[in-house]
C-alpha cells in the first residue's frame, strides 16, 4: 500500500499515544475538584433519574474513575458492580472491526477482497464491495438486518445464507460502493460471516481466540439466553413513567450487536486499543481513518470542540457508549440496563466536567420564575431560514421547529436543556445593550445552530 503523508502523519500520531507522550492540545492535568464533581453528577443521576448501570473515565490508559450504580436485578435486589455484564449491542462492532484487522495480520484476508470470495452466491450487485466497504458502512448494500431471525448463534451462519438467498439476490445498492456513508447491521452480519469462513470458526470463538483471550477480557461473552452467563444482568424499560422487564429476551445481534461485556473489561480494551501494541500504529491507521466519518468500526465525531472516536449502542433492554478523545488522552464509557438511558448524553456531560468546559450537567432543572421563562418567548430564524418558535406553557417552555415540539427546562440562568434529547443544549444569549435576541442551539458542544429573533 502506498504511504501518503497524511497517512504517515496519522501512524505518527498513534505512535505517539501508544508511547504515552500524547499529541496534540496541551494535557492539562485533571484537578480532583473535576473528577469530585463527576462523581457527585452520578450520585445525583443515580438518586434523581434511578442511573443505573456503570461509568468509567480513563486517561493515558489509565482508570481514574470506575464505578457501578443501580441493580442488576431489579426482583432479586442484587446490585450492579464493575464485572456486572450488560448488553453493549453495537459497541460490539469495534470487536468484529479489530478480529477482521487480526485476520488481515495473519495474512488469512485483507482488507480490499471482494466479499463475494466469501460467500457461497453473491449478487450481482455486489461484485464491488469490499470489506473495506463493509467496515466503512459505504457499501450500498440493503438493509436485510430485519430479515435475520433471532437464532442461536451456531445457526446464524445458516440463517444468513437464507437471508442472502431469498432477499439478497436480486436485491440492487442504495450507491455505488464507497460513494456514500449509510449505517448498516446487516453489513456488519456479513462481516460476521466473513470471519466465520477466514477462520473456520464459529464467529464467538473467532472473536476469543483473535481478540477477547489475547487482550484477557474475560468477562466478553456472546450473548445467549439458553446457557447461564455469571454476572448478566436483566435489561430494563421505562413504560409509563415506571420501570419494567424488557420484552425481548432472544439470542442477540451476532457481529453487529452480540456482545455481553462490563465496564472492567471496557477499561482494558480502551487501554489496549489505544496504548499497546496489540495492533500496530499502521493497523490503528486502518481502524481510525474514517473518509466519511465511520474507520473500522469507530466513527470520528466533533464533541466539546475536540475529536473523538466513538460508537453508541441500543437494544432491547439495554444502552452503552464508549468515546476516546485522541488529543486529550480520555476515555469515556457509559452503560445501562435500562434502554431508555440517554448513555451518550451523560458521556457527553462527564467529559465536560474533566475538561472544564462550560457546558452544563443535566441533573434536573433549577428554579427560574415566569417572568425570566417569558423573557425567552418568540421567533428564531437561523441562516438556513429555519423558525424556532419558544413559547411558554402549562407546563414549561417549548421549542418548535418543523414537526418538532420539544420541553426546555433551565440548567442554568442561560443553559436550557431538552429532556427528551439530553444532548442538546439551548444557549441564550444576550445583546451588548442586554438583550435577549439570539439562542445557540449545540449537541455536546458542537453542531451549533445560532438563531436570530
């Protein structure tokens, strides 16, 4: 493969971090007032929004935080801990990413095959696709994910093969490969099926011996119902204000969402994904380039005016995040047994409490009178010509736009957060002659939409 020099310069930067000196924005170090205030938002979340699952907070690899909250067992009264295993669903597909970057290592396939070598017929609309194109999610392929019955994992590979058949073969692309960035699971279940031929084996065992027994994350499991798993936690749902047992209880998402794990072994892959020499700085330049915004199973965001790799994950049950901001060195995980969680926005407040950032922590909202509210009322228009209408109601403000209507409630005297989409926060912001005329819409920092009334 021929070596750019954008590529060297992003080898060179994994290479650093693998060494520990860190590239990038200056590290500032973390004062214990912020790792503190982290752990009072989680005892709060935990007691005013029932939190339960588990957070860890890295940095150079290291844990500075790891702690469990809430039950495992809601009926049985048993608590979560750090070993507790939850659902991750999705977080699974960085799994399935590093196992194809193993086999590549071994010479048993690379990356640009065509995945028609590993099928037993292939359409002829996908004579193009590689796996790069699977691992990427540019394959155009359509989504067939809902078409896989929920069987036991020895019989996906069948249960692919049928889906294939019946649905794949005369199916057309969504684009051309490598055109266009659309997520897909079912893409991913054939990467799982991929494995399965490179390796002669079944893609859990595939995963022990390429991944999960070398980097001894022994508390990773593929999650079946039938046999009993130590330390599995039972998945929860909101339904009416109240927490009940998820309806769904059937084998899991093969290599697109199959995995059990825990926050413990999170920590240790964090670590070893990103400071060992599990995988080198040229196969970590394979995993993290991302062309459209997804590498090898990570995507590349902007969160807090910083770069992060990341995944979120979501099933029946369950919810999970992890995010690793390259510049700074810090990790951040998030899961849940309750699938309503909103994982992804508490990781977003935690990493702004360790950077210092002036984004507020959702915890509830802070007494604001009527008078303040009203202040807010009226039409916003942005420079996409989009109205954000604010009006005060019966029960609070609302934010509409187009088909949306969503509750504010104030976190600060000029942060307003959605509890609906905790991510978001609505700024607002005052004129020099001190008036209120122009709101900042921001998920985790970024993405801003500035709004003129």
């Amino acid at each position: 493969m021929e070596m750019t020099w954008g590529r060297f310069v992003v080898i060179l930067l994994f290479l650093l971090m693998t060494l520990g000196t860190g590239v990038g924005a200056v590290q500032e170090d973390i004062p214990d007032s912020r790792t503190g205030a982290v752990e009072r938002y989680l005892d709060q979340r935990a007691r005013e929004f029932a939190f339960s699952g588990a957070v860890l907070v890295m940095r150079d690899g290291q844990v500075l935080l790891k702690r469990a909250y809430g039950q495992a067992s809601r009926e049985l009264g048993v608590a979560n801990t750090v070993r507790t295993r939850m659902r991750i669903a999705s977080l699974t597909k960085p799994f399935t990413a590093m196992a194809i970057v193993k086999l590549a290592q071994q010479n048993r396939l690379e990356y640009d095959d065509r995945v028609c070598v590993y099928l037993p017929q292939c359409p002829e609309a996908w004579t193009e696709i590689t796996l790069r194109h699977l691992l990427q999610h540019t394959s155009g392929i359509p989504g067939l994910f809902g078409e896989m019955k929920a069987v036991p994992v020895e019989d996906t590979a069948a249960e692919f093969e049928r889906v294939l058949a019946a649905h794949g073969m005369n199916s057309s692309l969504a684009s051309a490969p490598g055109e266009s960035y659309a997520y897909s699971n079912y893409g991913y279940a054939v990467l799982g099926y991929v494995i399965e031929k490179a390796s002669g084996e079944t893609f859990p065992d595939a995963l022990q011996k390429l991944v999960l027994g070398p980097l001894n994350l022994t508390d990773t499991v593929y999650d079946d119902p039938r046999p009993l798993i130590g330390q599995r936690a039972a998945g929860y749902n909101i339904k009416g204000g109240r927490v009940v047992n998820t309806s769904r209880k059937d084998p899991a998402g093969y290599a697109a969402g199959g995995l059990l794990s825990t926050i413990d072994d999170l920590s240790k892959w964090l670590a070893a994904v990103f400071y060992s020499d599990f995988v080198s700085p040229e196969q970590k330049q394979d995993l993290f380039e991302a062309p459209q915004g997804y590498g090898f199973g990570w995507a590349l965001r902007q969160r807090l005016g910083r770069s992060q790799f990341n995944h979120t994950g979501s099933t029946f049950g369950f919810s999970s995040f992890f995010g690793h901001y390259p510049d700074e060195a810090i990790s951040v995980a998030v899961l849940s047994n309750v699938e309503e969680t909103q994982v992804r926005a508490m990781a977003c407040d935690i990493s702004a409490m360790v950077f210092g950032h002036d984004r507020v922590p959702f915890t509830g909202s802070v007494q604001a009178s009527r008078d303040q509210l009203s202040e807010l009322v009226g039409d916003y228009r942005s420079e996409d010509d989009t109205t954000y209408s604010i009006s005060l109601e019966d029960d609070g403000l609302h934010i509409r736009w187009r088909s949306n209507d969503l509750k504010m409630v104030p976190v600060s005297s000029t942060q307003y957060a959605w509890p609906d989409f905790e991510e978001v926060r609505v700024h607002a912001v005052r004129s020099a002659e001190g008036a209120l005329d122009t709101i900042v819409l921001s998920q985790c920092g970024d993405r801003s939409v500035t709004a003129i009334r």
